[in-house]
C-alpha cells in the first residue's frame, strides 16, 4: 500500500474525518489531507511524526510500499480477530472445518 492508503486506512479505523485529521495535524484546510490520501502529493516528511501521532501509530506504519500485499478486508481481519481469542483445540478444530469447505480441495 502507498502511504496515503495507509493514512486513510488508520484515519478512518480511528473515526476521524479528512477535516478533523487535517486540524489536528496543523494544516489550515483538508485539502492537503485529500491529496496525500488519494496519492496525488508526498506525505512531507516534516509531517510524519505528526501524522502518526494524531492517528496513534508509528510513523514507519505510514511508510507505503508498492510491493507490499493488499491490507487484509474488514471481514478477514474479523475471523483473525476471532481466532485469535479461540483456545488453542477450538483454533485446531476451526482449521480443520474451513479446510473441509475450502474450494481448494474440489
């Protein structure tokens, strides 16, 4: 992901909107906030601590990088989220379960 997929990626599971971002970060207007976002301009580097900052991450976790895989969806980070909080026998019995539905045994 480029690093504004990322600023918004963290800027929306924070719940905050382009405009606020952009208050809390010092920029007068959301505009600059709208063009990093959309990868039209470079974060400024004098941004980046800021940034990361107001959003509650690292400023390396704003750090795109084409080559990096897609981000997980909602829904992935769902059932990780849940397996996660599974014992380790109900995670074993889960594998199981989706490797029995997965079309890749077809």
């Amino acid at each position: 992901m480029k690093t504004g997929d990322l600023i918004r990626k963290y800027r929306k599971a924070k719940g905050m909107t382009q405009k606020e971002l952009a208050k809390a970060a010092g920029y007068s207007t959301h505009t600059t906030i709208v063009k990093i976002e959309q990868n039209e301009i470079d974060l400024p580097t004098s941004k980046l601590g800021v940034l990361a900052n107001v959003l509650g991450v690292l400023p390396s976790d704003l750090i795109g990088d084409e080559n990096t895989p897609e981000q997980l969806s909602e829904r992935e980070e769902e059932v990780i989220s849940l397996f996660r909080g599974m014992s380790e026998e109900r995670q074993d019995a889960f594998l199981k379960f989706l490797e029995s539905q997965s079309d890749h045994n077809q």
